[in-house]
C-alpha cells in the first residue's frame, strides 16, 4: 500500500532510534535515549508501548527497514462534513503516526452510495490539511476493496459461515430479539451452500429489488451480543456509486468492511471510539474466519463531547437541507469547515484535544475550556483594533470645531514589535451604547448619567453634560466635555475607574459585523452517538427518527446569528483581507468573512470568540446576573404551580398542531399529518407524561 511519511519531533528521535535495531555498521548513539516518547496520548501510547516490546504483538515490526513502526488509519465516510468530534480522531490516529514514526491512512468508507458525495470527499481531505496532518500518494477508499471483499463473503458462504437471508426487514427486525429477549433463527438459516451461492450471484447480477435479500453471518442468535446476531454483512442498493458507477449492485456493511480493510492495509492499531466497543467482537469474528497472517486490532476511545456542539450527521444536514443555516460551513455549525469560517485556527483544535487527552471514560468537556484555548492561541498574534459595534454618538462642546489630532495606539499591548498605527479624534466620536447606562448603579464604571466619567482609550477623559432623547425617551446622543490634561498621562489626582474605545465620527469606516452564539442552547450536548451506523436490514431504526421541530424548539438557538450594519471601524480596518484576524478592543476576536469583497471595500467580520471579562466587568455582569437568577427563580415557581393544575390525560390533546390521535390515556399517537409517531417517540412522550401525571396526583 501507499505508505504516508510523517515528520517526526525531535523530542522522539532518541526514543525511536531506541526501538529500532541500529543499521549495520552505524555509530552508536552520542548519548542515552529517553526511555518512553512523550505521553500525549494517554493510555492508547501504554498499549503501543507494550505491543513494541520484545515478545510484543508488533516487536517483530522493529526490524523491517520498508515498513513503518505502527500504522494507524482516519476511515471516515463521505456522507457528511465532518465535525469536532472527527477532530479527535484526526489528531489521535495522525498524532500517534507522527509520534512513533509510522504512517496514518486517509481511507474513504464508501460503502453505502446512497449518501455518498464527491462533494465530501474533497472537503474531508481539506480539512485533514487544515489541522496539519498530510498523507503519501492518493487517498485510499473502501470501494478499491470491493472484488477483494467480494471474494471473502464468497469464501464465508462457502465455509458455511454466512447465508442469504429472503425474510422481509420487519421479520428480520423483529426476530434479531433485544437486550433481555434472545433472537429467533431465520427459516432461511439453513440454505444449502450451493443455494446461498446462487442466491448471492444472482443477487450480484441485480435480479433482485432492494430489501428482497441480505448476505448475513452466521453467528449465534442467542448471544449476548446483539452484533454476533447474525449480522448483515451485504446487502442489495441499485445506486450510482460515486467512485465505481454502475459497477456494483451489492455493497458490503461497515462491519464487514472495517477489518477487512484494515488487514488489507496493514492497520497494526485500529481506533475507534466508544460506541464500537460492543462491535469488537464482530469484528474479531470476521478477522478470524478470513483468516490472516498478521490482522489487525481494534482499540476504542472515548468520543469527544462538547456543551452546545452538535455531532450527529443527521441533524447536521437537516439544518443544511431545511435551511436552518447557511450550509455546511455556516459559522455556527460544528463542523470543521464551520469553524474554519469562523476563524478558528487549527493550533488551538489540536491544543484542546491534548489538553483534554485521550481515555476510555465518558465525559461532556465544557465549550469554554475550548473557548480558552482559542483565545490563548489567538491573542499573541491578533492586531487589535477599535471597533464601535452599536455606535452612540458623543459630542465633546469644549474640542474646538474643525481641529483634528492624532494618537498613538499599540497594535498589541504585550509585543511592541508588532508596532502602532496613528488613530485620529475630533469633535464628533462613536462608543459603544452599553457604554452609558442612565441611573446604573455605582458598579457600573463607565458612563451612567450627567457628570459621570470615563478615559477614551488613548485618549482623554470626557464627562457627560447632557442626555439627548427623541421622543421614544431613547438615548440617541450624549454632550460631554473632556479634561485637557488627560490624553496621554493622568494626572496623580485624577482617578477614573473606567476606559473605553471609542473611533472618530467623520474618520470612521462602516462594514458589517456577524455576531454568532452556540447552535445548541448553553449546556445542551448531543444526546446521538454519532457512529451512524447502517443496521443493513432495509428499516431505519426508529432510535434515530426524531421530532425534528422539537429538536429546534428545545434545543437549537435561535438568536444564534445577530447582524450589525452600521458597525463604527478605525479607518485601517476597511484595507484588511479576507481571513485576517483581530482583536476588536473589549469585544472579542474578529476574522474577515469568505464573503467580503476587499477589492469593492465590502467587508463582513465574524466574532470568533468573545473576550474573557475584565474583573469590574465581572462584578458588574454579577449584579446583573443575580437579579436576573431571582426573577427566572420567581418565573419558574410560577410555572411549577401551574403544572401541579394540569391533568396528564389533556397536556398533549392541547397541543393539536403537533398531534392528531392519542390513546386512552392522551398520550399522543400520530402526528399532526396524520402519519404514526416511531415508537422511540411515544416512549418519550410517555415518560413526560408518568412525570406530569405524579405532579398532577401529588397536588390532589
């Protein structure tokens, strides 16, 4: 196979020149290696560790001078971009390659044409790229496997280990059993060899619909395990596939597939995450009954969970299909082209996922430790820059009329080297408008009424006059005048607790600015394991249809995207490029949209990530916080009362634009179209229903 060369750190040359037999003739090293490459990769390194040891799974690996000391794989399917949680894997497969001087393969699982694109076989590959990893020669993809995996099922008929199944997808369904109920045995199970044979040639030469047969293994319907159910392993999709055509009728399932290929590709360590854990045993199955010299192994890690990312495909192209966003790499989307647009920089995803580290415990990381990172690899290097995202107008009466000055402002606090630029004043300025707050409360350091106070950023410190209000009773602009003495030092007797930026009314610049929040409400996490896996019966599992109006009434923000038009911006800001990055003062991390026009002076910015509040800031958000928590508290008494008059049998007979019939207790059967609710959605329904029906009893 194409091998994929990785540049190795210097920190683990020693550590690999250690774990290789040295070249005939060589010099021995100057100085004694490290005993262990860095742990980045917690206890996946252990495993390798032990597998290079002598006596080790791969120790004999350690003398093969064409062949790389491990190889790992990234084997997404193209059916979807990908998002945060493929990040993980990215970083994990790439990383470990990278860290033991072996090789990671970019394979394309392209085994289900049904929802399968070129589209996101290009975007995939750009964004391995933009985490940094490459990899050697051409991608490779499942379906250059296919005559291979084709013969394997044939050998598996042969040797009496797998049969075509001819049950209807219901029956199939029904009898595969569940957790606590044992499967039952297909009438089919006990086709001859020569009948199985035929039955799957035939279905090869597309005399078959869909749905009428499926190639199965012959496990054991009494396991355990409901994966060695005899599970489908072919099954028939008359579909144009995107990289053979016409070529197949057929096409293998992911089980089947995924070990095959990692023997066919020489995969030593084959990572997944947690929810394959229980598919491991399948997979042993087909490795041992194909037979190979030196298979393969599957690992599991846990999945990266993120507060307010959503990972299921699914829901992601319903928001891209039902136009809930702008596609794909809509800013809020967590996918990783989303991010890309946002101006997220790839350091800070591959900072994260190795500050979170690699375990095989469950976990939901919060967004901000994110955040964090972001912002940390963003602030050495971002320009700042004044901004005035809702500008108030401010009138200074004692500045002369018609005088212009000029102050220096620093690109970046912290690092001189990065310069100044030359900012103008006038007469006229914008602040911001939450700048001034009319009888605020003495923990409110900027502007809160006549004769308050506060320093402009490099500049003067101004005082408020006089409120001007159209007859709305709405501030629209603000007469102040400034103290003299103030624009480049503050005299010792002088002592104003607030600053702020401000940009010169006639000198400033307007362009708009995008301000996105999560796509998920704050501390709402993806509840869908995103393995997506094809059950191969010919039925989707009712698991996986959901109320797709109530996953955006409860859980999709929708004041997730605010626009601004007629933002206030230093006069630099309008020669900028697309993808450049900034720091827009006291408001947070800004980049240059794909959609600006630079050339036509049309210019989009989206906030990339918000500022860490400043400790008054902090204090004043508090007090505002607190009064809003008594009021919400207050809110949510009302509503606890109101519930306890609610009788369960009518809570959802209510609710007639959702629902159309219901059983004899109310709860709801088929949905306003009149077409039945899954199963997995009455149970849901049914619980909230035992929960209203205690709090309705309780109050009796």
């Amino acid at each position: 196979p194409t091998r994929m060369r990785l540049t190795t750190p210097a920190s683990v040359r020693g550590w690999l020149s250690a774990r290789r037999p040295p070249t005939a003739g060589a010099a021995p090293p100057a100085e004694k290696a490290s005993a262990a490459p860095p742990k980045v990769f917690g206890f996946l390194q252990d495993i390798i560790d032990e597998d290079l040891k002598p006596g080790g799974r791969c120790a004999h690996r350690r003398g093969l001078k064409d062949e790389p000391l491990i190889r790992t794989r990234f084997p997404p399917e193209p059916n979807g971009y990908l998002h945060i949680g493929h990040a993980k894997s990215i970083i994990v497969n790439f990383g470990l390659a990278q860290l033991y001087g072996g090789q990671c393969n970019l394979r394309f699982d392209d085994t289900n044409p049904a929802t399968e694109e070129t589209e996101y076989v290009r975007s995939i590959q750009e964004d391995v790229r933009w985490l940094g990893y490459e990899w050697g020669g051409k991608p490779k993809y499942a379906s250059e496997y296919f005559d291979q995996l084709y013969e394997w099922a044939v050998k598996l008929i042969k040797d009496g280990k797998a049969y075509v199944d001819s049950q209807t997808p219901k029956e199939m369904k029904e009898n595969r059993g569940s957790v606590t109920k044992k499967g039952v045995e297909s009438r089919f199970r006990n086709r001859t060899v020569a009948e199985n044979m035929e039955l799957f040639e035939d279905m090869r030469a597309g005399k078959y619909k869909e749905g009428e047969h499926v190639l199965r293994m012959k496990g054991d319907m009494g396991h355990q395990n409901m994966n060695m159910r005899d599970m489908p392993i072919y099954r028939i999709l008359h579909k144009h596939h995107h990289n053979t055509g016409n070529k197949w009728c057929i096409y293998p399932l992911y089980d089947f597939a995924h070990g095959q290929e990692d023997a066919i590709e020489g995969i030593t360590h084959s990572i997944c995450t947690l929810e394959f854990e229980a598919h491991r045993e399948l997979y042993d199955w087909f490795i041992d009954n194909i037979g190979f010299e030196s298979p393969p192994k599957q690992f599991e890690m846990a999945r990266l969970n993120v507060t307010t990312f959503l990972t299921s495909k699914r829901k992601l192209r319903q928001l891209v299909e039902r136009q809930i966003v702008d596609g794909w790499d809509d800013p809020r989307m967590s996918t990783l082209s989303g991010m890309r647009r946002r101006g997220v920089p790839p350091e800070a995803l591959r900072t994260f996922i190795k500050k979170l580290g690699v375990t095989n415990k469950i976990a939901t990381t919060q967004v901000e430790v994110l955040d964090d990172c972001i912002r940390e690899t963003l602030d050495p290097s971002a320009l700042r820059r004044m901004v005035v995202l809702r500008p108030l107008r401010v009138v200074i009466d004692d500045y002369p009329e018609g005088r212009v000055e000029e102050v220096e402002a620093l690109n970046h606090p912290s690092s001189p080297a990065l310069g100044s630029r030359r900012l103008k004043f006038s007469r006229e300025i914008f602040i911001e408008h939450d700048d001034f707050r009319e009888n605020a409360s003495a923990d409110f350091f900027r502007l809160r009424g006549v004769g308050s106070e506060v320093k402009l950023r490099y500049c003067y410190v101004i005082k408020v006059e006089k409120v001007v209000k159209n007859d709305k009773g709405e501030v629209i602009e603000l007469r102040c005048s400034h103290d003299p003495k103030t624009r480049d030092d503050m005299p010792t007797d002088r002592k104003v607790k607030g600053v702020i930026h401000w940009v010169s009314a006639p000198h400033a610049c307007s362009h708009t600015v995008r301000l996105y929040d999560f796509l998920l409400k704050p501390d709402v996490g993806d509840e869908e394991a995103p393995a997506d896996l094809d059950p191969g019966d010919g039925m989707e599992e009712e698991a996986v249809v959901d109320d797709f109006k109530k996953f955006l009434d409860e859980k999709v923000n929708q004041k997730s995207k605010e626009e601004l038009h007629d933002a206030k911006m230093e006069a630099s800001l309008s020669k900028c490029e697309v993808m450049d990055r900034f720091q827009f003062e006291r408001n947070g991390f800004f980049v240059v949209d794909k959609s600006s026009e630079p050339k036509k002076g049309k210019l989009v910015f989206n906030r990339i990530v918000c500022l860490k509040e400043s400790g008054l800031k902090s204090k004043e958000n508090a007090t505002k916080a607190s009064n809003d928590r008594r009021d919400q508290q207050a809110k949510q008494a009302e509503e606890r009362e109101a519930k306890k008059n609610i009788d369960p049998r009518q809570m959802f007979r209510a609710e007639a634009d959702k629902y159309s019939k219901f059983d004899d207790d109310g709860v709801p059967t088929h949905g306003a179209d009149g077409e039945a609710l899954p199963k997995s959605r009455i149970k849901t329904l049914k619980k909230e229903w035992d929960k209203q029906k205690k709090v309705f009893e309780s109050a009796k």
